[in-house]
C-alpha cells in the first residue's frame, strides 16, 4: 500500500460542520486496516527521529494514532482532552479554529521539565489546536520536539502558528 492508497481512503465532505468547510473523514481509512497499519507505521517513523520521551495525542481523533505511535516508538502516551474529561488536576488553554472556539486541558503532572514531546493530531488546519498544545505542553515545562499530523490543510496557513518547530505530516490536500 502507497500513500496515496491512504489519501484514497479519506472522504471529503463538502459543508462539514458548516458552509464552506471541507471535511477531511478518516473513518474509511481506520476501517481498512492495511491503511491504517500504514498511517501509524508513516506517523511513527516522523516521531521516531525526535526520540520522544512522550507522546502527545489531541482529542479525539490524535489519539486513535498517538497512542499506537506512542508504542511503537517506545514512549508514553499523554491524552490532551475537552475539558471536564480528565479526573485529575489540570491545567487549561483556549484557542480559536476555523469554525469558533474550543478549549484544551492536560494533566499538570502529565509532562514536566526534561520531557521531550512530540504532539500527534489528525489534522493541521489553522493550526490554532496545535499551538494551544503546545502552550499546555510548554506551560509544564517539557520541550516541544516536533508535531506529527495525517492531513495538513496548506490553504489554512497553520504552520504560521506554529512556526520555529519541526512540522511533519503524512498527505496533504
């Protein structure tokens, strides 16, 4: 399987979640488990090269791939939820992407000084998901090695919020 059989596997869905966006769905590739072997297996060689003592896997889609990343790479896995979700002590970051506003949480212990992160999510779009991570990553101490994404959206111009890090991603559309 090529990596474009993995952009073949994702469907656009035209007005999702509201007029003008382009829903890039990932449910036909997780269904197919030769593409999604190849997705996580394409995710994990970009992580691998930074050497990460974590993980970082953003809600919800980041953690159908972080966390395996996380194994295969021999690193701990780090879940960055919607808050309410987390039982412990957290600490908290709100951002803006292209259709409103969201908030982050992270537990204050999850990560800490001499960690070294990589942050994976499904999707780079404006790019305002991931600098929120970033600042709950860095907020806690640990360094930012590098962020890994499936689908990078260039139209949006995320990589502008996160410039000055390693950005890698898997297809782009």
């Amino acid at each position: 399987m090529t990596i474009d059989k993995i952009k073949s596997l994702i469907r656009t869905i035209p007005d999702v979640p509201s007029p003008g966006i382009m829903f890039r769905d990932i449910t036909p590739l997780l269904a197919d488990s030769a593409g999604l072997e190849l997705a996580i297996s394409s995710l994990a060689s970009f992580c691998a090269v930074s050497k990460p003592h974590k993980v970082v896997g953003v809600e919800a889609r980041g953690f159908i791939f972080a966390a395996p990343v996380a194994v295969r790479i021999g690193a701990g896995f780090v879940p960055v939820r919607k808050p309410g979700k987390l039982p412990w002590t957290v600490v908290s970051e709100s951002y803006s992407l292209e259709y409103g506003t969201d908030t982050l949480e992270i537990h204050a212990d999850a990560v800490g000084e001499g960690d070294s992160v990589v942050i994976v999510d499904d999707v780079l779009a404006t790019g305002g998901t991931a600098a929120a991570t970033i600042r709950l990553v860095e907020g806690l101490g640990a360094k930012v090695a590098g962020l890994v994404f499936l689908i990078e959206l260039p139209a949006l111009g995320g990589r502008n919020l996160i410039e000055g890090y390693a950005v890698s991603s898997v297809l782009s559309f």
